[in-house]
C-alpha cells in the first residue's frame, strides 16, 4: 500500500483545438494539423460568441488570448485559421477520456469536459512507480485517442492539479508537499486555483505577488480584505484543500448554465428572462439525475470581460426551477450595478441524494406543488419534445426558454455543469 494518497489531475492541452485538429487530420484527412501553424476554436461572431474558445501553441506565440475577440486574434495575426466549435465532438472525445481512465481506477472524478481526477492511492502493486506510470498514460492517451495531455501527481487534488498546470503540452509533473516552496510558491499569484484578477489585483495591493508571499501573509489580515475567501487561498498556498480524499460517488459536483447574449443585457426584466431560462434547464438535468442543491450562484460578465460572482446557501436541498430562480434574482439584484452585461450564468453546487425536503410551516404546500408540476412538465417534454411546454412568458422572447441557445442536439449531448467558454 502506498505511504500517502497518490491523486493523478489529467488535463487535456488546448482541448476544443486538440480534438477538432486530430478529427480533421485522422478522420478527414485534411492539412495542415491545426496545432501546429497558428489556429483557433472560435464562437460564432454575429451571435456574439466571437470569441477565441481554444488556441493552438503557434496560435499563442502571437499573444493571442482564450476568451479575447477574434476581430482582436485577427489583427495579431492575420493568418490566422478559425475553425468553429464541434460541441458533440468534444463530448465524444470527453466520454473516450473519461472510460479510458475508469479502466485503470475505480475513484474517477470529473471536474469538466476536460479535466478529471483519478485517485491511484495502493494501485503501485498493478501499475508500478506512480511518476512512471503517470507518463505511460500519457502516452497511451496520445497514442488511442490523438490528443495530448498533461498530468499532475500529488497526495490532493488541488496540489495535483496546479502540477497540471505547469509547463505544456504533453508533460507530467509532481507536486507533493515537500516541493511546494520550491516549485509553488515562487510562481505568480495569479496562478493559484482560484485566484481570478479581481482577487489578484487586491493581493496586489495588499504587496502580495507570488503565491510564497501569500503563503507566508498573516491569514487574519487575509480574511480582514477578503473574508472567508483569503483564508481559502491562504490554505492554497500551503497546500491544503478543504477536503484530501477524492469522493469516489460519481456524478456531477456543480450543475449550470451561461448565456451569451446577442446584445448587452441593461434591463432588469431581459435579464430576469435570461436566469429564467437557464434555471429551466438546470433543475431539469437535476431532476433527470435524481439529485438536489443546496447552493445557487451566479456569474456576470460586463461588455469589458469583468467578470463578477455571488452565492448563496439555500434553508433546504431543491431540485424545483422556481426556487433555484427566485435564489439567481435574488443574487442578481444584489450583484448587478448597472453596467451592461454580455454574459449570465448560474450554477448550483453542493449536490446531495436527499430524496426528502426539510420543508418549513410557510412554503411546504407552495414546493410541493411545484415538484409534482415540474415532474410532470419533465415527463410531458421527454415523450413530445423539449418544446412542448413552455412557460408563457417565453411565447413572444427571442430568448430560448430552456437554456443558453444550444441547438437541441447539443443540449441532449452536454455534460451538465459544463460551461464551453471555459479557459484552456
């Protein structure tokens, strides 16, 4: 048995860029690789999803960014290949990672279409050396699936998966404890999981810059400018994750949606419209997976790319549309300042498999109908079709009433809680 957890984070590099590439070159037969001369996977421009979604390495040389404008990608490098997204491409190629993975461990968490954890702790009798083998499934990937990755190997998942973060493509790398101040700390603080640029900017001016200098910050301080999430990244920096083992139940830890709007959101009511919509799909793949939330958070992204988040703890675990909306409006009108919008989304997290509700005296005649109403609504759309209910504040909206403009082939092939405009 091993001494101490041995946790693999396996990443695949460029994701959207990768899978489209090897599909084109293997199965159509076409050149160049996109990965190797300067490419994208960009958003569709006239919805207002023209955005880079994934670069090639070349791509990068030119400085151009996940997330930045394609008219800005252009003008950077004017050669540059577009491709659009092929989103049943990337679930295939996800579901393909994931079974490749499940046949060497039995403890596989999947932390987004790209991304997974796999617990090998006491696998050394099978698969020997843990660092060695570790590149042998690299390699393996590359070789069955075409892609690359890379793979991060420590005793937790956030030390696991900040190695998978270091140098790319297709590399393996160690972080365990003993070399965090060595191979952690001197890095940007920016760097560390979640540590966005609001945060950044804030440890900044609190004279914090790399991750050592936030590691070695009075924590009091820390949650005096940042409350509870400056302890959070103060624990980071150490090393140390709210929880050390891997949960080996499968399923979905987050469940949520984002829209990109096809123009800037700067009313109330549009927006409501928009958080309606995504709730619907949301509660339904939470019903269709038999589980319940209990916190709801949401996601505005301004016209300028600043992104703003906020959360809230629900009094009992839900799977109804109404109560995860009335949570998103809630927090939308506390968060929202006015600015215009280009992005909302909602997520809910801390997922349980309560099949009870710890109703109060006021809303258990109110959530009990509505679980019955959102059941069979759920019932009636899965034998006539998603568009055969819909709530009639939809009738006359250019909005789609059930999630973030997927066609319905795309939605029926999403992983719930995937977010497509995720950074590479």
């Amino acid at each position: 048995m091993s001494a101490r957890p041995i946790i693999f984070h396996i990443d695949v590099n460029s994701a959207f860029l990768s899978w489209s590439a090897a599909y084109r070159r293997h199965v159509l037969g076409e050149e160049p690789d996109l990965r190797t001369v300067p490419s994208i996977v960009g958003g569709d421009q006239e919805a207002r999803h023209g955005i880079v979604l994934a670069k090639s390495t070349p791509a990068k040389k030119y400085g151009i960014q996940t997330g930045e404008p394609i008219v800005a990608a252009r003008k950077k490098c004017p050669n540059l290949i577009i491709i659009p997204p092929d989103f049943h491409l990337y679930v295939e190629n996800s579901k393909a990672l994931i079974s490749l993975l499940k046949s060497y461990s039995d403890h596989v968490v999947q932390y987004s279409i790209d991304e997974a954890w796999a617990d090998f702790t006491g696998y050394e009798m099978l698969y020997g050396d843990p660092v060695e083998f570790a590149w042998k499934l690299k390699d393996q990937i590359r070789e069955e699936l075409g892609f690359t990755v890379n793979i991060g190997v420590s005793s937790n998942r956030l030390l696991a998966k900040m190695a998978g973060d270091f140098k790319k493509p297709d590399l393996v790398h160690t972080l365990f404890p003993e070399e965090i101040e060595e191979k952690m700390w001197p890095l940007p603080v920016e760097r560390l999981f979640l540590v966005g640029k609001a945060a950044a900017d804030r440890l900044h001016s609190l004279g914090i810059y790399t991750i050592g200098d936030l590691a070695r910050s009075d924590v009091d301080a820390l949650k005096a400018h940042m409350k509870k999430h400056g302890e959070v990244i103060w624990n980071y920096a150490w090393g140390r994750e709210e929880e050390d083992t891997l949960e080996a139940k499968e399923g979905n830890k987050a469940y949520g949606n984002s829209m990109t709007t096809p123009v800037n959101v700067t009313d109330v009511k549009y927006a409501r419209q928009i958080l309606l919509s995504l709730c619907e799909t949301v509660g339904m793949r939470l019903r269709a997976d038999h589980v319940k939330i209990s916190c709801v958070s949401i996601t505005l992204r301004t016209s300028n790319f600043e992104n703003r988040n906020r959360q809230m703890q629900l009094s009992s675990a839900t799977d109804v549309t109404e109560e995860i909306y009335e949570a998103a409006c809630r927090l939308y009108d506390e968060l929202w300042d006015g600015r215009p919008l280009r992005l909302i989304g909602v997520s809910t997290s801390r997922v349980s498999h309560e099949e009870y509700r710890q109703y109060n005296l006021f809303d258990m005649e109110k959530y009990d109908k509505l679980e019955k109403c959102d059941r069979a609504i759920d019932s009636i759309r899965a034998k006539f079709g998603e568009d055969s209910v819909m709530r009639a504040s939809f009738l006359k909206s250019n909005v789609s009433h059930t999630g973030r403009g997927l066609n319905k082939e795309k939605r029926a092939e999403a992983i719930s809680g995937t977010d497509w405009e995720k950074e590479e």
